[in-house]
C-alpha cells in the first residue's frame, strides 16, 4: 500500500470517487497484511488481499477468476 507519490488508500479513494472507475473490482498485492489495513480496505469494497510472500501465481489467476469470472 506504499507506493511513490500516493498510498494505495488514497488511490482507492480516488477510485471510489469516480462514477468510471467506481465498480471496478478491486484486489490488493501486498507486503503488509496487517488486520487494521484489511479493515480499511474492506470498507472500500476491495474484493481480496494477498500478501506477497505467502501465494504463487496460481493462488493469483483463481483469486481473479473469482472475482471477475472466467
């Protein structure tokens, strides 16, 4: 969620605030996996988490499929 010149918190704000982007789904990659940003996250509508170090590429494609469907 740290990123350059925004966070990933106010880029999904920004998000959520456009009428085009608004019902984009939307699933987060991260090295953090702390419980208080997951809170904060959900509250954004965001569909899924995955922490970095603990998922393969596999784990990534099945998670989007869900989301999104095939």
């Amino acid at each position: 969620m740290i990123m350059p010149k925004k966070t990933g918190f106010e880029v999904l704000d920004e998000v959520r605030k456009d009428s085009r982007l608004a019902r984009i789904p939307v699933m987060i990659i991260s090295n953090s996996g702390q419980p208080l940003e997951l809170e904060k996250a959900k509250k954004y509508g965001v569909k899924d988490w995955l922490v970095k170090t603990e998922f393969d590429p596999r784990e990534v494609v099945s998670k989007i499929k869900a989301i999104i469907g095939e």
